[in-house]
C-alpha cells in the first residue's frame, strides 16, 4: 500500500460514515431511544455477535457498564460473546448456532433489549438467538451491512450499512456503537452530560 492507496481507503470510510448516518440518522436515534427506554424501566440491554461483532459488543457494553463520556451510575448491558465456559459447553453439547440463544434463554426478559451484530446479516448463531428473544419478548435490533441479509426482517429495527466489505462496514458499526453510548447518556443523565462538555 502507498500513501496514496492509504488516502483513498480513508476517504472512502468517511464518506460511507457519511452517507449512513445522512441516511439512517433517525433511525439511530429511535434506537437509542429503545434502550433508553429499556434502561429507565430497570431493563438490561444485551449484545452478540461473531469475529468483530463480538468485539463491537463487548465494547458497547463495556462503555455501558462502565462509563463514556463521563462518570455516571452503571448501566445494565451483558456481551454474550464473553463467557468462554458457556460458549464452548453449549457449542461442544449442542450446536454452535445455540451459543447466544441459550443465553437469551436464561437471560432474557421481557423488556430488555437485544444488539444483534451480523456484518453479512446471514450469522446462523445470531439469528438463532433472535428467535429466543421473540419467546422471551426481548426488544431487537440489529446492526448488519451490505442488504442487510436475514437479519433485516428478524428485528424490529435494523441499521444496514450498505456495503460489501466488511472492514467499511465494522468501521460504520463502531462509530454506531458511540453514538448509541452518547445517546443513553444524553438521554439518561442530562445534567452530567452537559456539564461533561
């Protein structure tokens, strides 16, 4: 790679960052409304997904559980991507696909929130467990890429980046993933958020 091809590359995330949240801005914010809403009612958001949607959950619940912009009381979110005994137990005795499901399953309660993280959209695991978040009357949505696969029509809100590589696209999620952390913060802790800026 030379400077040049570098540049391009670059350009070509920001213009894409651009363009989807030109586009799906208000989308954006109706899901993060959804979880503010979950939050305040004492609710639990949880997040999955595979590769580096794993890490774009564990991230955004880290950012929740923790803080983001600015210390705050604790928010209630669990990455299903991080408990290494359950994820081969259930992989190794049933099927990989059941890794977040079962999950769901004993996690899961009307009211939360599920953050379903598929580039492809077409992730057999996640698509399972949103099957389980139906059941137990979970909220969704989904964070997918290019036409949004599957997974476009399992949740009831999706954000698509409409792309086909999936560096673009996890570049487009972990920005997504910020301002969702901004947006319960906002939305929950008005006064620190201001007097944090």
């Amino acid at each position: 790679m030379n400077a040049d091809e570098l540049r391009t590359l670059v350009a070509e995330s920001v213009a894409l960052k651009q363009d989807f949240f030109t586009n799906s801005g208000a989308k954006v914010l109706e899901a993060g409304r959804l979880m503010v809403d979950s939050l305040r009612a004492g609710n639990k958001i949880l997040a999955f997904g595979n590769g580096g949607s794993a890490a774009d959950a564990q991230h955004f619940a880290a950012e929740l559980v923790n803080r983001f912009g600015f210390d705050r009381p604790a928010l209630a979110a669990i990455a299903l991507t991080t408990d290494s005994s359950i994820l081969t137990s259930v992989a190794n005795d049933s099927d990989f696909r059941m890794v977040f499901r079962r999950q769901v399953e004993a996690l899961g309660s009307e009211g939360d929130v599920a953050l379903a993280i598929s580039t492809s959209g077409n992730s057999p695991n996640v698509l399972e467990a949103l099957t389980a978040c139906r059941e137990k009357k979970v909220r969704t949505i989904g964070l997918a890429g290019r036409d949004g696969g599957a997974l476009a029509d399992q949740v009831e809100l999706c954000l698509t980046v409409p792309h086909r590589e999936t560096p673009r696209i996890q570049e487009v999620h972990s920005m997504i993933v910020h301002m969702l952390c901004q947006i319960i913060e906002d939305e929950l802790f008005p006064k620190a958020s201001r007097a944090a800026k």
